[in-house]
C-alpha cells in the first residue's frame, strides 16, 4: 500500500450553501484529520471562508469561472506532487466537466492524476434513484459511496466499471452524552423556555423537509402517540422546504401544539437537543447514509429508523427498525421506549457502541484504503 504522503489530494465541490448539511459535516471531518496528521491536502472551494479551514487553497467565486479559475491557477497545480487524487465531493452535473477538464490538463501538466469521486445521496426528491448520476460517474477511477446499500444500487442500477468503495460516514466528536446533572438542567431549560409540561416526553427529528423524508408520516405517528401520552411532543429540526403544507397537515391532525419547530443550528445545540430528547426518529424513504442517526446514537438516544434503503444497515441492532408506512405499530413501539426506562437504557447504550464504528479514525482509515485504490487503479 502506498502512503498518502507519498501523493496530494485536492478536494472540490462542497457549495457554500451547505455548510451545516449533511454534505459538509462528513468532509469536514475527515478533511481536518488529514489536516491534522500532516498529509498533503489541497482545497479547490467556492469561496476562502467555508469550514474555518486553513491549509492550501484555490479560491473559487462561481460556477461561471470555473474553467477559466482553473486555468489560471495551472501554475499553482504544477506545484502539487507529481501523483495527485482529486476527490469530486459533490454530485452536480456540472461538476461533470471539470472532470473532463481535469483529464485534458492531466496532459498538460505532466502529472499521473486518478479522481475519485463521492455519490453521496443516489435518490432526487421524492425518493426515487436519479438516473443522471451516471453521467457523473462513468470518468472516475474510484467511486466512494457512504453504504453498502448505495454500492449495491449503483452496481444494479448502472454499468459501472470503477471500483465503488464504501467509507461510511463519519461522526463529529462533538456528538456524545453529556453528564446527567447537565442534561437535567438543559432538558429544564428547554422545557420552561417553550413552555411544556415538565413530565413531557421528547420525540427528535432532524433533517429536510423533502418529500422522501416521510414527514407527513412521522407526524401521523406523533398524533398516534398523543392517544396513549399526551404529553408527547416533537422537535422538528431542519430548514423549511414544505412548511406551509407541513403546518396545515399538522393542523389537520390536530398536533400543531405538539410541534416544536426549529430551523438550522449549529452542532454544539444539536448535540444538546439530542442528549435532551427521549427518542430520534426518522421514518425516511430513501436515505444514502442518515448522518443524524449516527449523531443520535453518539449522544446515547434511543434510535427508531425506517427499515427502508440504508439505515437498517447503519444502526443494525443499536436501534428499532420500523415499517414507515405502519404508523400504529410504529407509535406503539415509541411508547414502550418512553414508558420503559430499562428499555431506553439498553437501546442507548447499543447506540454509543454502535456509533464508535463511525469514528473519525476509522473511517480515515477507510479514505486512505480508497485513495491506494485510485493510485493503483491502472
């Protein structure tokens, strides 16, 4: 195996609109463990203050200039080492003729370059596989992928001749139990501050508001679950999509009193609004990986996921898997955890366990082994 220090790796492609997704929360992690171990990275970004990174940089201020940013920077490239992997971390289809790009100065720069490429999410917004990904893919020398459920749609899908490696995502330190004394307190603090009940049980639910997601479902669950405690109530995490209609479904349901909505924060209220909540639920239709169920299990909640596309393969026995579409039984399994201590500890101890498996050091292990891949690829 060769020895990433050996050769450079330049990353390209997170937007700056998802700085606090999914999409960026997995790079980062792994990008400043490289940082910080000393390997020579390079970053080809949108603009020079995503991230708080600082390491070598190509600033890049928009998709028109892209090309042109590209060539101009040829001098800056020719400085790189002779091997050099460029990791596509973004899945646009526009990102496909920088690929092509990437080929033609290959030549002109007389460097033996491999791309890897991440197809981080195969499903568009209603849940179905997007198709056009493999214009993406079809150039690269090492496709990465965030689960052994998007290999294996992608090999069934598509005729695919890279290799397609899977390196789960990784978990940000951060997202871990908090001392109970401290969890007390901020579950209090909480409470009084949207004003509930102080024996209100929290349901968690963090992500997009596409329709895959489910939402209309999980809400359904959660006017079930008011039948048996009525003080149950969900904290809907995530940036509006379909809010208007959410809203007015969960007028319809008579649950709107029962919703906490909460748009983006940052990873450090996250955390305490996972360690505060008695369940994490994500009833998804389509999921590539689920980054807030790794997060949850971290934090020690008690998971319940649909046993749709990649989460049962994510939290394997660390949580409750469900059929989303049998919202009563779905509801019956949420009240046995709220009612049985017991039961609740158990599933977040599996949970911690489960999720020292997406620790930033194994899964930088994992990069590594993909990024000897490409090198050795032809």
């Amino acid at each position: 195996m060769n020895d990433i220090s050996q050769f450079g790796v330049l990353y390209f492609g997170i937007p700056r609109w998802y700085a606090y997704s999914g999409y960026a929360k997995w790079f980062i992690s792994v990008y400043r463990e490289l940082q910080n171990n000393g390997y020579p990275i390079y970053l080809l970004q949108h603009n020079d203050y995503l991230f708080n990174i600082y390491t070598n940089r190509i600033p890049l201020f928009g998709y028109s200039y892209l090309e042109y940013l590209l060539l101009k920077n040829l001098k800056k490239l020719e400085s790189f080492p002779d091997t050099l992997i460029v990791h596509v971390l973004y899945q646009v289809s526009y990102y496909y003729r920088i690929i092509k790009m990437i080929r033609i100065l290959n030549n002109k720069l007389n460097k033996d370059i491999h791309i890897v490429f991440t197809v981080h999410d195969i499903f568009d917004r209603s849940g179905n596989v997007d198709n056009s990904i493999y214009n993406k893919i079809r150039d690269v020398d090492v496709i990465f992928v965030p689960s052994k459920y998007t290999a294996e749609t992608l090999k069934m899908r598509f005729s695919i001749n890279a290799p397609i490696h899977v390196t789960y995502n990784p978990v940000d330190p951060i997202f871990k139990p908090l001392p109970a004394e401290l969890k007390t307190t901020l579950r209090e603090n909480f409470l009084r501050q949207h004003n509930l009940p102080k024996d209100s049980y929290l349901l968690l639910y963090v992500g997009t508001e596409k329709p895959s997601k489910n939402i209309e479902g999980l809400f359904k669950v959660l006017s079930i679950s008011k039948e048996s405690l009525e003080n149950v109530y969900l904290i809907k995490v995530g940036k509006p999509g379909r809010r208007d209609h959410l809203i007015k479904y969960a007028h319809e349901l008579n649950i709107s009193k029962n919703i906490i909505w909460i748009n983006n924060v940052i990873d450090s209220d996250l955390m305490k609004l996972y360690n505060i909540s008695n369940v994490f639920i994500t009833l998804s239709l389509a999921e590539g990986f689920g980054m807030p169920v790794v997060e949850a299990m971290a934090c020690g909640t008690p998971v319940v996921v649909s046993n749709k596309t990649s989460l049962p393969e994510i939290v394997s026995r660390a949580g409750v898997i469900v059929d989303p579409t049998n919202q009563h039984t779905v509801a019956d399994k949420i009240v046995r955890i709220l009612l049985s201590e017991a039961y609740s500890k158990k599933l977040s101890s599996r949970g911690i366990n489960r999720a020292k498996m997406f620790s930033v050091s194994e899964i930088l292990k994992n990069y590594l082994e993909g990024y000897n891949l490409a090198v050795n690829s032809y």
